[in-house]
C-alpha cells in the first residue's frame, strides 16, 4: 500500500501531535512498530495502555489477543495501531456482540462484505458468526480498510466510505465540484486517534 501526499500529511499531522510515524521496511508508513522477543517496545505499552482505557470490560485474555491481532494488522496493512483502537471505538465501543443496520461485532462489517474481503484476503470465513469473534473481526476489518485506503488514497475518503459504503462515497465524489465530502465519521476517528497519539506518546 503507497501513500498519497494528502494520506502522508494526515499521519504526519497525527505526529505533531506526539504521534511516532515510521516507515515499515518494504512497505507504507506505519505510525507504530512491532518488535521482536518478549519485551514490549514503546508502541506496543502504548496500545496495551489505549486498550486498557477502551475495553477494560473484555479482560486481560482478550484484550492481549486484541493487542496481537491490531498489532499484525499494522504490520501487514500498514495502518497504525491507535487508529485502528480508534475505529473500533468509534463502530462499537469495544462490543464484540455490537449489531446495527446488519452490521456486526467490533469493527462492525457486514456479512456479505466480509466474506467478499476474507475471500480475496485469505482468511477463514464460517459464516457471520465469524464477525463475532473479535480476533477475526479486527483480521478482516482491518484487510478491508486497507482495500479502502489504497482505493481512495486518502484516508479520510477511506473512513468515510468505510462508513458509509465506497460507491456512496464514490456518488458524492462525482457530485461535488471538486469540494470534497467530509464525513462527520472520519473528523471523529482521527480526532479520536490524534487524542490518542499525545495521550499515550509517553509509554
């Protein structure tokens, strides 16, 4: 996944922020790092710290596969790991039961999208009972939000058709005159995710 000047500019004004913004050998910026061996780098106390704040309620067992299956997914997909707390956030509160509008548990995909994204990603899929186990949820959500990110390159465009469905997204992109939409979602997770990067910058 490359990133476009206007998706660079919003990781780095993340930075200004106390965000600490990387580059993945071989791969897209990364705003975190994973590390090798048993001790915790800076990055990965800070996301156990942001998952301590956010989902206290799942318990240590879960939030620990948590932090391992948001941490492989910035690795692999390049988006950073706050983000990704602060999506999950922002669609469920951290309720891996979380249902609306047919969408379903933490980051809140619909079956029918899910199982298209588990397919062309590699992932399991055993129905939408998949969605309900959290660790599976955070794989594909992830995958799919990656798809977004390098469809619209921008990652507000991405968040918003994240939201709202990229087709929509795309209608109103035609629709606008060159003035682009913006998402009253989008403004939320990266405020969220900014709040964040200078909350917990110090662990």
């Amino acid at each position: 996944m490359q990133l476009a000047p206007r998706l660079l500019a919003t990781f780095l004004a993340a930075a200004l922020l106390g965000a600490a913004v990387g580059a993945k050998a071989g791969g897209p910026v990364a705003a975190l790092q994973p590390t090798t061996g048993t001790s915790l780098s800076t990055s990965e106390k800070a996301l156990r710290a942001a998952l301590w704040t956010e989902a206290r309620h799942l318990g240590a067992d879960l939030r620990e596969s948590l932090a391992e299956a948001i941490t492989s997914a910035e690795a692999k997909h390049g988006i950073p790991a706050l983000l990704l707390v602060a999506l999950i956030v922002q669609e469920s509160g951290f309720d891996p039961t979380a249902e609306n509008a047919g969408a379903l548990g933490l980051m809140q995909l619909r079956p029918f999208v899910a199982k298209d994204c588990a397919r062309r990603s590699g992932l399991a899929w055993k129905g939408e009972a998949t969605l309900l186990d959290p660790v599976r949820n955070v794989q594909i959500a992830s995958a799919y939000f990656s798809e977004l990110v390098d469809r619209f390159e921008s990652l507000d465009l991405a968040l918003a058709a994240y939201n709202k469905g990229p087709e929509l997204v795309k209608r109103q992109l035609r629709n606008a005159n060159d003035n682009t939409p913006t998402a009253r979602f989008a403004i939320d997770v990266l405020g969220r995710y900014q709040s964040y990067t200078a909350r917990f910058a110090a662990y």
